[in-house]
C-alpha cells in the first residue's frame, strides 16, 4: 500500500482551486510506515500570523472533539503498517482513511465555513 498524501479538494469544474490539503507524511523507521499529519494554516487569503494560528487551533481543538489527539507541535499520529508482518499497528485502513476525513473536513470547515 503506498499512500503519500490525500488532497481534499472541492474542485466541481475545470478552473476551480483547491480549497485546502491534508498530507500525510509516511515516515519510514526500521520496517514501519508512520503515518503522521501536522495541521498547519498558510496564508492563501492573506492572514495574518496570528489569525493562522486561530484557525489552527480551531482545528485542532474540532479534531479532539472527533476523537483525535494531537501533540504541542500540533502533529497527529495515526498509526503505524508494519512491512514485515504485512499489518497495522494503532489503526486499520479504515480507520486510517476516517481519520484523514475526518481531518481534512475539519480543516475545510473552518477554513472556508458555508453557515
């Protein structure tokens, strides 16, 4: 299974950006994939720093809400795949996955709220 990164993106046509992103980091370490994401806010819409680190931390503050824990360098571990015993340790593949939407729509809302 190579998963890279996932994009959430809104796009409905051709011209259409993208709204925001998730990318999960997979991090290599003696046989183990780590799956990894750190929620970080850039300034597409010119905020300013201090209003990054506002959305940021309403994201975070959504995602514990969902179950999700993040540490003071706001990353959050989603668990492990073992290459040798071919298995995941912390999660499953849907769990995996749920978590990564999970993430991703909480970024979107806050980022870009419809209501």
């Amino acid at each position: 299974m190579d998963i890279t990164a996932y994009s959430c993106t809104g796009k409905t046509k051709k011209n259409d950006k993208m709204l925001t992103s998730v990318n999960l980091t997979a991090g290599f370490d003696g046989g183990r994939i780590n799956f990894d994401i750190q929620i970080k806010v850039t300034s597409p819409h010119g905020l300013s720093k201090l209003q990054r680190a506002r959305k940021r931390d309403g994201i975070i503050k959504e995602l514990r809400t969902n179950g999700l824990k993040a540490d003071s360098k706001n990353h959050i571990a989603l668990g492990s795949y073992d290459i040798l015993s071919d298995e995941f340790i912390g999660t499953d593949a849907v769990n995996l996955l749920r978590d990564m939407l999970i993430i991703g729509i909480c970024k979107n809302r806050e980022l870009f709220p419809l209501f």
